[in-house]
C-alpha cells in the first residue's frame, strides 16, 4: 500500500449520479449522512461539482438519455476517480431489463469499480460497499 | 536565523488555520448529533487534491485560471506574516493597516477573476454573487476600522494598536469598540464563506458556484489560501479588538471559531438581496453610530 492510495482512502469526496432512478436508491445515499451513519467521520463528504469528485455513485437504469450523459461525466471527472454502481438497477437493469428505453447494465458504459445491489440497499450496505473499495484500493498495489 | 522563523510562524499558522477549520466542521457535526471528521481532515484533503489529475476547461482563460488561486494564495500568506512579526517583532511599515486591507481583498478578487476565466455559467452566477457581497461587506469592515483607529487617535500602525490596548483599556469593552467588533465578526462570517453569507458557493443551488471548474492542484491552492485565512482573518480581528498574551490570543481565537460556528448553524443561507440589505441598512448605520461615539469618547 503505497502513500497515494493511504492518503486517497481517507478523504473520498462523493459525486451523486442520478441515472433515471426511481429515487429510492437517492433517498438512502442520502441517508448516510445522517447522525445515525454520518459518513463524514470517515472523510467522506458529498460535494457539489463533478471536478472534486473521487468517487461516483451512480443510481438508477441507464436509458438511451442519461447514458450519454454519464459517459461525459466520467470524462469530467479527474482521475484517479472511481465508480460505485447504488442499487440493482444499474448493477444488472433489474426489472428494467425488457424496457424498450434502457440500453445496458453501467459497466458496459463506464468502468464500474463496486457493486452495490440491492432495492434500494440499505445505508449499512452502501457503507460496506464504500469499505469495499477502501481494502480494494489498499490492497491492489501490494 | 529570521528567516527560519518566518518560516516556522508560516507553517504555525497553515496548521492552526487548518485546526481552526477542524474544529468549526467538528462543531457542526456535533451541533447536529454526529461524530464529525478526525483533526487532520483538513490536512489529508489538500494532500489528496494534490496527487489528483488538474483539468483546465475547454474554452478557459489558462493564464487568469492558473494564476488566480496562486495570487491569492500568496497575498494570504503576506497578510499572515506582516501580522505575526507586527505582533511578535514590533516591526512594521507606515500604514500597515491600509496594506493589509487591500492584501484581503485580493484573494476575494481573484477568486471572481478566476471564476469569470473558466468559462462555466454556475461560476458566473458565483462570481456575480460574490462580487456583490464584496462590496457590502468590505465597506462595513473599513467603518469599522475608522471606528479603531479614532480611538487609537489616528495611528494607522497595527502594532500601536495592540500596545495601546496591551496597556489596560481593551477596545472590546468600550461601546463604541462593541459596535465595531459586531461589525468585524459579520465582516469574518461572509470573508470565509460560512452559511448566512455563502451565497457564492451555495452547494445546493449552484454547485460550489465559484470553485466548480477548479481541480486537482489548483483547487488546493484554493484550500490552502482559504486554511490561512482561516487563521489570519480572526487573529487581525483579535488584534484590533482584544489583544492579550499569546496564550490569551490562542484562546480567543479558538473562541471566535466558536462563535462563528454557532452563527452557521441557527441561520439559514440568505438570499444576496437579504445580504445587502443586512451590511447596508443595518450594519452601516449601526457602524455610523459607533463613530460618533468613538468621536465622543464612549
Ligand atoms: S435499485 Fe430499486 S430502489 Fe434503486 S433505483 Fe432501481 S428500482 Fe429504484
């Protein structure tokens, strides 16, 4: 584990995408920053402008509108940058799979570095997908 | 050998500035029942924008956009060490008073310069927004320095106005020196950008507003003149208010960031009509008040 990924791992500030989700998956990111699971003890802060962003966490069923978007998005963001997949539906289309809209699953768009499922996964699973990361990022260098 | 100590009051005041700063998001963070980050939060984020990739936007003004947070960065650091030999050495130059006012505005500027050259609309609306708070704000902080100085009896050396107050009579503890004091904490709270007067990087509305382009290195220098204003900004107002020992002063500051913690957190942001509205019709005639008792000797 080198010094970078040491100090990287300890302040991820978190880019929130919303790609066509049913909001649910939103509400419970948004959990996480509350008193009960208060993400911030770990450095992790929630910031506006995708030229800050660490981490993406994207949500929701690609369609054929946000999928470009997305695309444009991950090109924006600075590298190193790394892209959490929140909930079922961008992990494996869910229910959305024979929509005559959506096109494919995130990672064929974009890398997709965690896999969170779940609809919507609770607060704990989403911090356990972020500590996922974490030991992927420290361990990878080795 | 003075300039190994230069550099020491520099390095002293980039970590105080950074504890400062720790302990308002801690604060908050208490403030609303949470654990909050560990003291070298501050620290370790500057580090990260450091070892992360800079991106000058397509269609930016490159020279203004590198140039503004490195202009910035190094007129916060003048202002922190023209106060820290003022207060240590008894060294300074005529009119030291005027130099550092114009030495604050200049980070505030160029941040609107900065935002303006890198080509994104939510940075103008920003860079608009803050222009229009500068001039509410610095107005009311130059009433309250006038206040100051009437009562040193027109000295405009900074440290003939921390030893006229070493000597007994605090200007904290005067009416007049009351009223300038309310004025200069109003003047802190919309300089750092903390929430009734964060109308520029309003993160809900306009997406950290002026800082949006900014990336990689660049955005830490940003961080880093904002940590040293941090410290700089509450010690000038120490200073001018209630000096004392260095001791004394460490706590005081600690205090203020106290105060100003409290501020954020039982107001909401305003809207910058409310902004202007709260500097001009209310700050400034209480500011005109405070001279004529200053004049009058209260
Ligand atoms: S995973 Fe479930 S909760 Fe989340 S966006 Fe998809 S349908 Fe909604």
């Amino acid at each position: 584990m080198g010094l970078k990924e040491k100090i990287l791992v300890k302040s991820l500030w978190v880019f929130h995408i919303s790609a066509g989700s049913c909001n649910n998956c939103d509400i419970e990111i948004l959990d996480c920053l509350t008193p009960r699971f208060d993400i911030e003890r770990f450095g992790m802060q929630l910031i506006g402008s995708i030229r800050h962003a660490d981490v993406l966490l994207v949500t929701g069923a690609m369609n054929k509108k946000s999928a470009p978007i997305l695309k444009d998005l991950y090109e924006q963001a600075p590298k190193p940058c790394f892209v959490v997949a929140v909930g079922t539906c961008p992990c494996s289309q869910h229910m959305f799979k024979d929509s005559y809209n959506t096109i494919s699953s995130l990672d064929a768009i974009i890398p997709v570095d965690v896999y969170i499922p779940g609809c919507p996964p609770k607060p704990e699973a989403i911090i356990a997908g972020i500590a996922k990361l974490i030991n992927k990022l420290t361990n990878d260098k080795r | 050998m003075k300039f190994i100590l230069y550099f020491l009051f520099l390095f002293f005041s980039v970590s105080m500035g950074g504890i400062g700063w720790w302990l308002e998001r801690k604060l908050t963070a208490r403030f609303q029942y949470r654990v909050g980050p560990p003291w070298y939060q501050n620290f370790i984020d500057i580090m990260k924008l450091f070892i992360k990739e800079t991106i000058i936007p397509q269609g930016a003004s490159r020279i203004l956009f590198i140039l503004s947070p490195l202009v910035s960065l190094s007129s916060s650091l003048i202002v922190a060490l023209i106060l820290i030999t003022d207060y240590f050495f008894k060294q300074n130059f005529i009119a030291d008073i005027i130099v550092i006012i114009y030495l604050l505005i200049i980070p505030s500027l160029f941040l609107i310069l900065g935002a303006f050259s890198s080509a994104n609309p939510l940075a103008l609306v920003g860079a608009i927004r803050e222009t229009k708070q500068l001039i509410a704000y610095e107005f009311v902080f130059i009433v309250s320095l006038v206040i100051v100085i009437i009562k040193t009896g027109g000295s405009l050396f900074l440290s003939e106005i921390i030893e006229r107050q070493m000597l007994g009579n605090i200007y904290f503890k005067s009416f007049s020196g009351l009223i300038a004091f309310i004025l200069a904490f109003f003047y802190l709270q919309a300089k750092l950008g903390i929430i009734p007067f964060d109308t520029p990087e309003a993160e809900q509305e306009i997406a950290s507003g002026v800082m949006i382009e900014y990336s990689g290195a660049l955005l830490g220098f940003w961080k880093i003149s904002k940590l040293l204003l941090y410290f700089s900004l509450p010690l000038f107002i120490i200073f001018l208010f209630l000096p004392g020992k260095f001791v004394d002063i460490i706590i005081k500051y600690f205090l203020l960031i106290l105060l100003i913690t409290v501020v954020k957190n039982i107001n909401p942001r305003m809207r910058i009509k409310d902004v202007l509205e709260f500097f001009w019709f209310f700050l400034f005639p209480l500011g005109l008040i405070g001279i004529f008792l200053a004049i009058n000797g209260y």
